[in-house]
C-alpha cells in the first residue's frame, strides 16, 4: 500500500481484470497520463479465473504466477488495501474509508462482485473464493484427509471441487440441480462430468439448497438444506452466486439497473466523467441486449474499451463477450445465452468427445456451447447473429462448426 496522491488524469477504482485492461488501454493511447488504481484487495491485479483452475491442477500454486504486474507494466500508481468510500463527481474527488482523497480528471468504477455470504455465520472453516487471500486461506484447510462440502451449482462450485480433489482431502459437492450444471449443459454432457466426478471421488449431492450451518456443538461443521438433509464437513466453501458491488456507484445516485451501473456504449455512467467495467457494467451486448455479465472476457473487453474512451478514443463497445470453463480434462467456451429450457441440439464428433451445441427459441439461435471445441467463438457470435437477423434459418446450423476442431 502506498499513499495516494492529490491528483490524477485517470482513476481507476477497483484492482481487478476489468481494472487491468483499462490501464493498459489508457497507457497504449496517452503515454503521459497519470493514472491511479485503488484496490480493496491487498494486491494488485491478478488473472481470477487462475484461483478456482490452474492454481490447484498446475504446477505452481503459487497464486504470484497470476499476477498481472499491471502497475509494472502501465506505470499506474497502485494502492492497494485501501476502500474508496465516496465518490463525488461534482468536483471531481474521491475520498478513501483511511480520509484519503484524490481529485481525477476521469473516474472508472471497476469494483467487480463479492460472495454472497451467509452473514450470520462467521467461523473461518466457512470459506468463499474470490480474493488471493480466499484462495490462500482454502489452501491451508484443504488438508489430507478432511472433508470439504463445496455448496454451488452454478460455474464455479464444480471448478472448486474439482480443485479441491487434487489435494487429497474428501471432497463432496452439493448443488441445487438434479444433475451438475443442468440447467447449463445438456444431458449428455453434465452425465458424463458426473461420472467424471465419481471417478475422482467427489461426491455429489443434488436438489441441495442451503439453509444454515451449524458451527457450534462438535468438530464438525452441520449443512442444513431446505429439504432437512444434513451434510457434516470439517470445512466448506460456498459459492452462492456474487453480489454486486455497486454501493459506491448507488451512494452518489449513479443510474442502476438490476443492482448494476448502466453505462452508454462508450461505458460512460450517468455521472460526468465516470465510467464503469467489468462485473458491475449493464451494457448493450451486441448480440443480446442489455445485461450486466460476470465473466473475464467481458472484464477485459469493457475495461479496454472504457479505458480507450477515458483517453479520448470515443468508440463504441461492440462486444459479445464468451464464458469460459475447465472441468478436469474437459472444458468449453460458450457465447449467448446457455439456458437448457431453451431448445437444444447437440452435434457430436464420432469419438463423442467434443461437441456443438446450439440453444435455440422460437426457431432463433441464441446460445452455443463449444465443448473442447476451441478458437470458435467467433464463428459462433456470427452464427447467432446471422440467425437473429434470421439469414440463417434453424436448419441450416449444422456442421457450420466442427466439433472438436
Ligand atoms: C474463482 C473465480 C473463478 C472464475 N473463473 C472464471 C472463468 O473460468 N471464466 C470466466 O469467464 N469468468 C470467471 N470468473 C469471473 C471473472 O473472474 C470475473 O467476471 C472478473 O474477474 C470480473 O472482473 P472485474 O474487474 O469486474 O471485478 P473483480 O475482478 O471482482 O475486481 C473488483 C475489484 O474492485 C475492488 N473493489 C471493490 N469495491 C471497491 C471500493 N469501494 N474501493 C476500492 N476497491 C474496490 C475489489 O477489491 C477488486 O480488486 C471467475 C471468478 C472467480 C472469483
């Protein structure tokens, strides 16, 4: 941590991947300008999907190797540890929860998401993964031997327990679906990670919805869920979706939708000078419309694209950003919207080891998962596009894209 100075031609609030590629996107297009990261976490900018992937099945769980020396490498003035508290466009300024305060010449919101936690339990083998100090506190309890309950069907709850299974301790994962990321994947696919689960000893548990954790009478910890069964577990880690961190943006009277911060297509927020990327943006995606978007590649695209236009590059985002997963020996990349109550058809390659999935509505493409298919997303945004703008009619998505190659 360092102390801030009085004044900066860019401010970005925020130490993460959105944070990241602002800054070098201000320094690419103005190699003068003074720029400023304040970051909650107490380090710099780090690539975060590494903590729930690379850092458990690598060879360095060193979680320095994922640092993006964004400092080093931009010359923004990085402070971290520190929580910037109030926002005042008015004039300009910021002031941090230390009475620190800075004026800029233009401001980015990039303060991302935080777990949703179970606020009334506060016992530290209730563990959350979002921060490097997340990552290292689940590192010292994932001992030889103990059992990790993981609570979370959504992406990152498979990934965690995946992670987790690599260091020996028993590892179950407990999920709202009837089948791992059903409402994701079709049938085909979450049968074959469940078996791919069993063969590394996971133990899943579905129809799982967390009510309470009992911290208190023995060693163990007691998982209530909805329907009265109980998990016992020496630790867990719940991932329970993300909330916001908008408070800043909310605080000054920033335009919200959906408990995130509308931007313009050039990310400008309803503030003078203040723009907003990453986790909390609600944007207009190219291809599907208004939404906010919790992912990396949507966190490096509006972040470059914010910091372009903070240096006077006045473009607009045109952008429809992928997600990505890693499951074991399997992972896939996806664009649109991924939803199996949508209609789904599947295309398989003849070994069933990759594969094209379309996710249609009424005859109109709007998601594709390419499952160990790579360097596809491109093709697959303008197949969703052609088919929006309906050149491509429902029968004629086949093999437009090869699985697997
Ligand atoms: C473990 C994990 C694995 C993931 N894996 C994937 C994946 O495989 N694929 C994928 O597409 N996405 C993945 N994601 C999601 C992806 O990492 C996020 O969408 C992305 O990091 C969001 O970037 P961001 O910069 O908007 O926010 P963040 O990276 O959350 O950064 C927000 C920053 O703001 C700071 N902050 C917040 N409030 C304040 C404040 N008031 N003052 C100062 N600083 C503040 C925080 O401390 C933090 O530094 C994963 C996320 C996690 C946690």
């Amino acid at each position: 941590m360092s102390d801030l100075e009085h004044s900066y031609d860019h401010v970005i609030i925020g130490g993460g991947v959105a944070a990241d590629s602002a800054a070098r996107a201000i320094r690419e297009l103005d190699p003068e300008a003074t720029i400023a990261i304040i970051s909650a976490d107490a380090h710099g900018p780090v690539h975060r999907p590494a903590l729930s992937k690379e850092l458990w099945h690598g060879e360095d769980p060193d979680p320095s190797s994922q640092d993006l020396h964004t400092a080093e490498e931009t010359g923004a003035h990085l402070i971290t540890a520190t929580l910037v508290t109030e926002l005042r466009p008015a004039s300009h300024s910021l002031v941090t929860a230390g009475g620190q305060w800075a004026h800029y010449g233009r401001a980015l919101l990039a303060t991302g998401a935080s777990p949703r936690r179970l606020r009334e339990v506060h016992d530290p083998r209730v563990a959350y993964l979002r921060t490097v100090g997340d990552y290292r506190h689940l590192r010292e309890l994932a001992t030889e031997g103990a059992h990790l309950a993981v609570v979370g069907g959504g992406c990152l709850g498979p990934e965690i327990a995946a992670g987790l299974s690599r260091t020996g301790a028993q590892v179950s994962l407990a999920h709202a679906g009837r089948r791992i990321l059903d409402h994701l994947l079709p049938a085909s696919i979450s049968e074959h990670l469940e078996q791919v689960y069993a063969e590394h000893g996971i133990t899943l548990v579905p129809g799982y919805r967390l009510t309470g954790i009992d911290t208190g009478s023995d060693t163990q910890l007691t998982l209530h869920s909805e329907s009265g069964e109980q998990l016992r577990a020496d630790v867990t880690v719940l991932a329970l979706g993300a909330e916001l961190n908008t408070t800043l943006a909310a605080r000054v009277g920033i335009e919200l939708e959906h408990d995130a911060v509308v931007v313009d297509p050039r990310l400008r927020t309803s503030a003078t000078d203040v723009y907003a990327a990453g986790d909390i943006a609600w944007f207009d995606d190219a291809l599907l419309g208004p939404r906010h978007v919790e992912h990396v590649d949507n966190a490096q695209a509006t972040g470059a694209a914010a910091g372009r236009n903070m240096a006077g590059a006045e473009e607009d985002l045109e952008h429809s950003p992928l997600l990505y997963s890693d499951l074991f020996d399997d992972g896939y990349e996806a664009v649109g919207r991924l939803d199996t109550a949508l209609e789904v058809r599947e295309e398989w390659n003849p070994e069933r080891t990759a594969a094209v999935v379309h996710y249609l509505e009424d005859g109109v493409l709007e998601g594709v998962l390419l499952w160990n298919t790579w360097d596809a997303a491109d093709r697959a945004r303008a197949l969703i596009a052609a088919s929006q703008e309906g050149e491509l009619s429902a029968d004629d998505l086949a093999r437009r894209i090869t699985p697997g190659g």
